[in-house]
C-alpha cells in the first residue's frame, strides 16, 4: 500500500473516531435550537457557561462528579489489589484444587450480568446498605476478567527471578512488592483504565442501588435530565 493510500486511510480512521467527540463538544457549547435544528453546528458557541449552569442547577453537576470519581477510584483500587493478589497465586502457587478454582471462576464469565442484579440486591438490602457506596463497591471488587488477566500476565514471569528474590530474603510480599509490580506495571495501568471506565460508567445497577439524589452517579443523574 502506498503511503499517500495509507495516510487516507489512517486520517478517516481517526476522523470517523475523533468526529463524535468533537461534535460532542460543540454541542455543549449551544442551545437546543441549534444541537436539534437542520444544520448540524461544528464551530464553538456561546452558551457553554449557560448549559453548565444549568447542569449544576439541575443534577449538581459538581457533586455528582465527586460521586463518580470516588466510586471509582475506590472500586478500582480495591478491585486491582484483589486480581494481582489472586493472579499470583493463581500462577506462582500449587495449592490443591488451583486449577478446579481457576475455572470455576473462568465460569463466572459466561453468566449474564443481569441474572445477579436480584440476589446482589437482595444482600445488599439485608445488610442495610441499598442507597450507600458501598453498595455500588463491594459487589465489584472481585473482577474475574482481571484475576485472569493477572494470572496469564504473571505466567510468564520466570520464577528464577522471584526464586532470586526469595534466596536474598525477601518474603512474599516484598517480591511481590518490589519484583512482581514492577514488571507487572503495563499490565496494572492498562486493567486500572478498563475498571475505572467501566466503574464510572456504569448505569443500572447505580440506578437500581440508589434511591436518592445526593447519591446519584454521573450516568444516573444524567438520565434524570430527559425530558428538559
């Protein structure tokens, strides 16, 4: 393929990506006369202090942010220690029944998210804590996708190298800490971006969870907004 063909190519790759997010940010810049009328606006407005206003008025658009961001960055937190712990022993140790274990959670992977939305709910509801955090975080902190990312990623650590560690007198958790991460870092970064998106945007069970406004998500209070 010639380069000219190539560049083409890769430059209506990226619009086709990039378009939608730029009209996007265009649309927040004028008023729905405009966002609906018959000729779509791609230049900058002057109404996006007046639409932001109207948000914080409407949803608390700051608050609910706050909201977000810590559910989160909290579900995240937890969720990544809980797969790189449970990663490592999956692959660095031989306990009875580790391979009956792993695919017993490989398993989990195949049932649809909705058949657990019941029973979730109704633990959370025993243990008084339906309209509250941790309703949205203890249910996520197990991530199977993420145990098994771990686990596939550190197989292919050498166990000389944790071996070395351990001759030097590191326990477990120091060559954890100080040889696993290290190496592990691209693959931490990259599982941290995929449960932190999901968890900021994730809509039903935060809609079926909360009860009030103060509590909202960003996905949950921006629905509220239909109908404006």
């Amino acid at each position: 393929m010639k380069a000219w063909t190539l560049t083409f190519v890769l430059a209506a790759c990226f619009a086709l990506c990039v378009g939608p997010f730029y009209w996007l940010a265009m649309a927040a810049t004028h008023g729905n006369s405009d966002i609906f009328g018959a000729t779509p606006k791609f230049t900058p407005g002057d109404q996006l202090g007046a639409n932001t206003a109207k948000l914080e008025e409407s949803i608390g658009l700051v608050h609910v942010l706050g909201n977000t961001l810590f559910v989160a960055v909290a579900q995240t937190s937890v969720a990544l220690v809980v797969a790189l712990l449970a990663g490592y022993a999956f692959a660095k140790f031989d306990f009875r029944g580790r391979n009956a274990f792993f695919v017993l959670l490989l398993s989990t992977l195949v049932i649809p998210g909705g058949v657990t939305i019941i029973p979730i709910f109704e633990l959370m509801n025993d243990l008084g804590l339906i309209d509250s955090f941790p309703a949205l975080i203890l249910p996520n902190l197990t991530v199977p996708f993420g145990i098994f990312l771990m686990r596939q990623s550190l197989l292919a650590v050498p166990d000389e190298l944790l071996d070395a560690a351990r001759v030097d007198g590191a326990g477990e958790l120091r060559v954890l800490w100080q040889v696993v991460v290290p190496v592990m870092r691209p693959v931490l970064a990259a599982l941290a971006v995929f449960l932190f998106l999901g968890a900021g945007n994730d809509f039903l069970w935060p809609l079926i969870a909360l009860r009030t406004p103060e509590m909202y998500t960003l996905p949950v209070a921006l629905a509220t907004l239909q109908g404006l």
